[in-house]
DNA sequence: TCTTGTTAGTTACAAAATCAACTATTAATT
DNA sequence: AATTAATAGTTGATTTTGTAACTAACAAGA
C-alpha cells in the first residue's frame, strides 16, 4: 500500500477540515446525546436561544446557515420537550418569535459549561496565537468573517 | 435579537470546524456530484485508490476513518459504475484487493486535478505559513498528527 | 476435529438529511 | 378589491446515514 501518486488526500483542506470537524464533535456530541437526546440541529437551536434570547427561526437559520426544515424540525422537538416556548408575532402572523423556558435555560447553561470546557481543552493544545489565528482562518472559509483584502488595506480606502 | 449571553457560537471549535468544513466543502461537492453522481465517500474511496493503487476496503476504512459500511456501499456502486475492479484474496478469501479501472483512473484524474486547484484557491486567502500552519493544526484536531508538547518547544527560544 | 473467537465485508432496519410541495399569511401590482 | 408574487414555516417522499445483526472465511485452543 504505497503510493503511486503524490497528490495528499490528508492536505486536502476540504478533507481535512471535514475530518476535523468530525473528530472535534466527537465528545461533546456525546454529551448533548447522552445527557438530553439532543440532536446537531437541536442545541445549535438551543444554543442560538441561550445567547440572543428571543429569535424566529428564520433568524437561527440566517445565522447558522441551517435549512429551514431542520429547525422547523429541531423547534418542535425542543418545544414538545418543553425547552423551548413559541408566540406568534401579532404584527406578522406567519412568523413566531421563540425563546428558552427555564427548563431549556437550564439544559442550555449545562452544555454551555460544557462546550467551554471542551472548547479550552482542543484549544490548549496550541498557544493562544495560534489558536487566535485558527479560529479567524475558520471564520474566514466558513464566509462568517469578510476575507481581509491584502490589496484593498494596503490602497488604502479599505 | 441583541445578544444576553456572552458565549460566542462562532468561536465555539466544533461549530466553527463544521461551518468551515461544510462551506469549503461546498464547491468540491459539486463537482464531482454533478459531473459522476458520486457521493462523498466515493470519491473519497476513488482518491485513496487513485493515490495509493490497490488497497483492501479494509486498509481505505483505517486511513480515512470511514466506517466500513460506508466503504462497502461506496465501492459497491463505483464498482456497478465500472470505476473500480475487485479481485478476492486468494490468502485470505475474506478480503478482496480494489483497484481502479481505466475509466476509475481517468475520473480520478480530472477530480484530483479540479481539488487541487480548489485547494489553491482556498489556500490563496492566507499566507503560505499560514496555511501551513493552519494544516498542521487540522491534522492536529483530526487525530492525523500526534500532539506536538509545546512546553518542549516553545520554552527555550521565542 | 470441534468448539470458540476474530475478522472482512454485506445486508436489513431505523434514524436523519434532503428536496419538493404544501398552508397560511403578507406584500405588491393591477 | 382582486390577482399575483413572496415569505415563514410545515409536511411528505426520497435518499443517505447509522447501528446492529448477519455471512463467510480464517485462527487458536481443547
């Protein structure tokens, strides 16, 4: 089993960020699992909640470029487990504004703790430049952060 | 939607990894969706054939961390589309050596070809040390590459 | 040889993701 | 006002994945 060809699968950054991704989920999709039945879509929603308090699920999924049928889905699930409450927006009637209930305060403050927890330890194995860096070239291919143009800082107009 | 709650989402790693993953990912997809029909483990099952020659669907599932069920599925189907060649173990009847046909090879070739200039175009938005070290830590969190001890490194010379 | 255990790979069934079509409501156009 | 288009969210059909159980082949020990 040796190679024949030098192209690197393991460089690959489409590769090997999917692999990444995978493997760093690992333990906390553990947990969420385990400890709620959650599923991905399910404490993504939750999570969005915890911190901005109120939002549509339109918003969550502008947000977290999650398709409207998983959150749709994630929603009812969240809300028949009662973390989570629904009101219709009198202004707008198709849209509902949705919002943790204690319960689902609780649930999200417990994985918040834990997401903390395991974000420091994948984060301790680099030194905080490093890490610093990494999460602004992930924010860069994810289309979260705006590229920082080379060109355009150096013309000066930026 | 102001935020209440200072956890950022967006720096969380396994989120971010998954975002990044997924929309670098994007582009590749189509390509090899649109032009083979194939499925993201065939060309992943197609590229370790086309890198390494012949490999059991065993030896793909170790290097690449794919369940062995999505290997034989994979190879199922490239095999029903002529990509791959099977041939039993005649040592180990329970194993079977796969190979790319003519055709697996020329499919291989065009979509290394379009992943490696993807890669580049990925890669362009960073320095080269910043890829590289961008690389180092994906391989890192992905269980690629053994933990460097920093304390090791990073405690004589700056 | 005859269990017993292990391994390579497949298959069956359940869970989840995807995509299209749908309802209800609002906005825009005539 | 009536018609058409657009939007928020849901539902259903199909595809894909995940999990467990399975077959076939080999291996080791009694």
């Amino acid at each position: 089993m040796t190679e024949k060809d030098d192209f690197s699968l393991q460089d690959f950054l489409p590769f090997l960020l999917n692999r990444a991704a995978e493997e760093s989920s690992l333990a906390f999709q553990a947990h969420y699992k385990n400890r709620y039945g959650m599923l991905r879509n399910e404490w993504r929603v939750l999570f969005h909640l915890g911190i901005f308090g109120q939002m549509t699920a339109k918003e969550i999924g502008e947000r977290a470029k999650i398709h409207k049928t998983k959150i749709s889905r994630a929603v009812a699930k969240l809300a028949a487990r009662r973390f989570v409450s629904r009101s219709r927006d009198e202004k707008d009637r198709r849209s509902e504004h949705l919002r943790l209930t204690p319960a689902g305060e609780a649930a999200y403050r417990d994985l918040r703790s834990q997401a903390q927890t395991y974000d420091a330890q994948l984060a301790q194995r680099f030194t905080p430049q490093e890490v610093a860096l990494l999460r602004h070239m992930l924010r860069q291919l994810a289309g979260i952060e705006a590229p920082r143009s080379h060109d355009a800082e150096h013309r000066g107009d930026g």
